[in-house]
C-alpha cells in the first residue's frame, strides 16, 4: 500500500511523463521532422534560358529550387537579391549540391527588354553565370502567367523601370512552395542555405 506522500510524488511523475511524450510527439510532427510547411503550390510554367533551350517547371521536378524574379535594368534590390544569391550559390556549389540537388531559378519581368543576349551579357558581367543556376525568360503572355501564378505584381513605368514585388520562393521537389523571403540587402542567406537542407534531406 503506498503512503499518501509516495501516491502524490507517482501522479506527478506519470503527468510530467505523459507531458513529455507529447512534447516530443509534437516536436516530431510539427518541428522535427519538417520545419517547413506547404504554403501553396508553384504554377507549371515552361520557358526559356538564355541560350533559347525550352525551360519546364517540371523537368527539375526531384530538385529543391529557389524561384526568384528580376529585371537587369533593375537599380537597386534585384541587384541586391542576385549579390545575395550569388553568395547562396557559392556556399551550395562548395557543398557540391548546386545543380545536382539544387537549382536557382531567376526569371525576368521584362520580357521586351531582357532578350536571350541581354541575360547572357549580365550574368557574364556579373558573375551569375554558372551551372546551377537558370536566368529565364518568355513572352510577355508568359511571363505574365507566371507572375499571376505565384501572385507576384510587375508594373512597367516610365523609363523602361517596373514596379514590383519583393518575394522569392523555396520550393520542394514536388513543385510545392515551402517557405517565402523577402528580396534585397536583409536577405538572410544563412536561413536559406538551412531551409535548402532541411528540404534537400526530406527528398
């Protein structure tokens, strides 16, 4: 027969018990195992890189990939985002996961200006231009499916410059959106490369 005192302290203990057991039942369901929910699903889309080969969505299908958006007159944080990203690229190119599990999809606006040549001549002037990452372009009927399929505003103004939005997206090998960034200098590139794990394991 347990006394009243040694009664209490094994109520205790089983209640602290059962409280853990769910913490780490919820740590594994909810943390754990994937830190990154399914915020939507990228719309198919197909075109071209800058040397006029056919760009699927879906012919990267497997890979982990960042989809971000610029135009190359762009001033400011276009240019920010692709500094950024091309630091990411340098981390994931020492990993040896740039182009093998991972790809950098960066899509143009300004489908009048940003020709096939255009895209080559600034990603060689600036660096971008390597295996693993995929500056793209369409027709201005598909560029604008593509910005309405990831709800992304480019408005063209005076000047040849576009006012825009300022997100880029992380999807997962099966075309799911798994976590969105904002564009320019406060990019956090770390948090990328870590998200880019987490998914690059789960595939």
């Amino acid at each position: 027969m347990l006394s009243s005192g040694k009664r209490e302290w094994l109520t205790r203990f089983t209640v602290v018990l059962l409280l853990a057991v769910c913490s780490l039942i919820g740590w594994k369901l909810w943390g754990g195992s994937d830190k990154l929910p399914v915020a939507g699903h990228a719309p198919n889309f197909t075109l071209t890189d800058m040397y006029g080969r056919t760009v699927p969505l879906r012919e990267s299908d497997g890979k982990v990939r960042i989809v971000s958006f610029h135009y190359t007159r762009c001033p400011d944080i276009c240019q920010a985002t692709n500094f950024k990203l091309l630091r990411l690229a340098e981390k994931l190119r020492e990993e040896k996961s740039l182009g093998d599990r991972v790809l950098l999809m960066t899509i143009s606006f300004d489908a009048k200006y940003d020709t096939e040549a255009v895209l080559r001549q600034y990603t060689e002037r600036t660096g971008m231009k390597q295996d693993g990452w995929l500056f793209l372009r369409g027709s201005q009927e598909q560029t604008k499916q593509v910005l309405k399929g990831f709800k992304v505003l480019a408005q063209e103004q005076d000047g040849g410059l576009f006012m825009h939005s300022n997100q880029l997206f992380l999807l997962d090998g099966s075309e799911n959106i798994r976590a969105v960034y904002r564009m320019g200098n406060e990019l956090d590139t770390d948090g990328m490369l870590a998200d880019i794990h987490t998914l690059v394991k789960s595939e």
